[in-house]
C-alpha cells in the first residue's frame, strides 16, 4: 500500500458490532492496518451494551455512526439539507421510493424509510469527505446504500453472502441492486453463481470472489484425544430456523438412546431459543444438552477447545465463519452439503458433509467420529491445511484490498 494512492471508503452494516458478524470487524481493522482510510456506520446500534462489548469491538463502537440513535432530530436535519442543497438528488431519491415500492404500501413505507436512513448516511458522508460506500450483506444495508448513490451520487459496492437474500431477490431488489452497483464482493462462488442467475451477462464482470476467514495463530490446535471419556459435540451460531438445531438435537437423542457417552453444547441465542430448549426439556436431556447462550470472542476459543467434534445442521447458509474457526483448532465438522459449504470442505477430506434435514445421516456421522479417532485427527489436520491454504484471515483481506485498490484507487 506504502506505493499506492490511499484508498478511502465508508461501510455500513445493518448492525454493528453485532455477535454473529464479528468477522466484519476483523476485515475493518486489517484493512485499516494496510492503509485503508474506512469510515464505519451502523443502522442500528451494537447488539449489546457496551460493557458486553469486547475491547475490540467497543474500539469500533466509539468510532462508528449510529443512524436510527440520531432520531427524528437526526432524520429531519437531513431531510432539509439534502433538499436545500441537492433538491434534484431528493428528486431521485422520491422517485426511486415509487419505482421500488410501486402501489404496495407496505413496500412504500419501508422504502420511504431507506430513503430517509441513505439522506443520513449521504450528509455524514460527505462530512467525513467519503465518496464510496461499501454495504456488507445484500439486504437492507445494501438497499440504503443504493438511495445514497441514487440521490449522492457516489460510487457503491456490496459484500454479498447469502443465502437469506436469494430467498426473496424480487423483495430486495437484487437485480436492480447489480445494475446500480460500481462492484460486488461475493463470499463464494456459489454466491455469484446466484447474481448471475438474476442479472444479466453485461454486469458479471462487476462480480468478484473475495473470501472471508480466520487468524490461523489465533485459531490453533487443541490437544487431541484419542479415548475421551465423554465426546464433546458443539454447535456454534444463532438459533434460528434456518440453523437446523432441532435435527442435531435429534441425532443426539438418537445417540444417547444407544448408550453413546456424548454431549452438546449449543453456543448462541436467537428466535429458536425457546423452541430449541422446550425440545431438549421434552426429551428430558437437560444434562446432556448444554445452552451456553451467547458468547463473545473471548470465551468462545475455550469452548471450541474442549470440543471434539464441531456440528452445524444447516437448512441455509452462506459459508459459515465458525466451520472455519473450528477447522483451524483441528476439530472435525459434521455439516451438510448446501449453498456454498462444499467449496470449504470436501466430504472426507476435510471434514463430513451429510444431506440436510437427515437426522440418520447426522447421527451416523457424528457416530462415525466417535469410533474412528484416525479420522478424526486426519479430518482435523487436513481442515486446519484448509483454513491456511485458502481461508486465511490475512490473505483473504489482502486479496479484498487488491479489489479496493484495483476498483477504487
């Protein structure tokens, strides 16, 4: 970077910090020890109270704007100086709002919104003296970020992960979203493949691969054991539907039904939460399934080493971070093979890919594990020889700094 014009841009991310995407922390701060001038603002305020707040992350809290804190104050102020100053971009705002929201007027209001939401992004923008704004995730965040260039001008880019808004691309506007964007950033091949599917030719080339990862030497192996006397199974992420819980709640049932010395312990909170407990509490497994609610970075690296296997039963996904975090401690995955997850692991090489929603297939699995110790270690070094080859945290955000650099500088 030292022989390169400094790259400056403004992110903005529907929460931030926020649990479950801590990795964009990790992204912001390496990108910034490059040399990246990168301005943060968040739509809503930081999942937890500031004392909940690792250090890092109350070190991005203090530097980020919050847009829904400011008010009706904060919303009005930039109403009025938007119009006063730039009445033909407010022009193009409304008229974007009607374009978007057509007669629905549901879809209106919420569009009028987002408008409102890009005036307060555009007027920080501009006094931070930013001229390109990069949204994290398709949805929200990103529909802001298309008013802001809509009514600004500036330039626009998206990190897409999926697969959430591939469910609804009409409802978030994704084909108008690769139209209006200068460059997208997709976490996964599979990712692209799905804007290419809802854009036509002449925007692909907009489309680029830029991996997310983790720190392999914050990361590292745990101490493996050949005969634990009882196996740790844990499950790391929100407890949401689309998570699948309730199958691997099953397939330990299943498991314990057949005298297996096994627990897990479910790490994360969510919508699921009561659902996902009244289940365990009905099988009366309380002792051998473990909640262990949310848990910060800090501690989450002293969970993941009493594990021995690592297991996410996912209906949806895009490439989940923690499948990473746990390939690079050496502990062996069980997940299933959708979305973009098979272009991390490789089914019996680096880890064990079952069909979702297959409680047979879950529990075979994580049996499979339990009574092959050799696979487990060979499973957990060559996941590890992943993570370092081609999901490496550095890397990977030299790799996204280069696209900067290439599509900005």
């Amino acid at each position: 970077m030292s022989s390169q014009k400094t790259v400056s841009l403004a992110y903005l991310v529907s929460q931030y910090p926020m649990l479950s995407m801590i990795f964009i922390i990790r992204e912001v701060v390496q990108l910034r020890a490059r040399g990246f001038h990168i301005d943060a603002a968040s739509i809503n305020a930081a999942d937890r109270a500031s004392e909940g707040l690792t250090q890092d992350e109350a070190n991005e809290s203090a530097l980020t704007y919050y847009i829904k804190p400011q008010g009706a104050k904060g919303a009005v102020r930039a109403h009025w100086k938007t119009l006063t100053s730039n009445p033909a971009g407010y022009l193009r705002g409304l008229k974007l709002i009607v374009e978007l929201g057509k007669t629905d007027l549901r879809d209106l209001f919420y569009n009028l919104m987002y408008f409102t939401e890009a005036l307060m992004v555009g007027v920080w923008m501009q006094a931070k003296g930013q001229r390109h704004l990069h949204a994290h995730l398709g949805a929200q965040a990103a529909t802001v970020a298309m008013y802001v260039k809509e009514v600004f001008g500036f330039g626009f880019s998206i990190t897409v992960h999926g697969p959430d808004e591939f469910y609804d691309a009409p409802g978030q506007y994704l084909t108008r979203k690769v139209e209006s964007a200068d460059f997208i950033c997709c976490i996964s091949n599979f990712a692209r493949s799905q804007l290419m599917k809802l854009s036509a030719y002449e925007h692909w080339h907009k489309l680029e691969v830029s991996r997310l990862g983790v720190d392999p030497e914050v990361f590292t192996p745990r101490p493996f054991e050949i005969e634990p006397a009882v196996f740790e199974v844990i499950c790391v992420g929100r407890l949401t539907p689309a998570k699948g819980q309730h199958i691997l709640i099953d397939a330990m049932e299943r498991l314990l039904q057949a005298g297996r010395n096994i627990r897990l312990r479910i790490v994360g909170d969510g919508p699921d939460r009561a659902s996902l407990e009244r289940h365990v509490h009905r099988l009366g497994r309380q002792r051998d399934i473990i909640f262990e609610g949310a848990v910060n970075q800090d501690r989450i690296r002293d969970l993941y080493a009493r594990a021995h296997i690592f297991s996410m039963p996912s209906f949806a996904e895009g490439i989940p971070v923690v499948l990473m975090e746990s390939m690079a401690m050496e502990i062996p995955c069980v997940t299933t093979r959708i979305t973009g997850i098979p272009e991390l692991i490789c089914d019996g090489i680096d880890g064990l890919l079952v069909a979702p929603s297959s409680v047979e297939e879950l529990a075979a699995a994580l049996e499979r594990l339990m009574d092959d110790p050799d696979l487990r270690r060979t499973l957990g070094e060559n996941g590890r020889k992943r993570v370092v080859e081609d999901y490496d945290l550095s890397k990977n955000v030299e790799r996204l700094g280069d696209i900067f650099q290439r599509r900005l500088g």
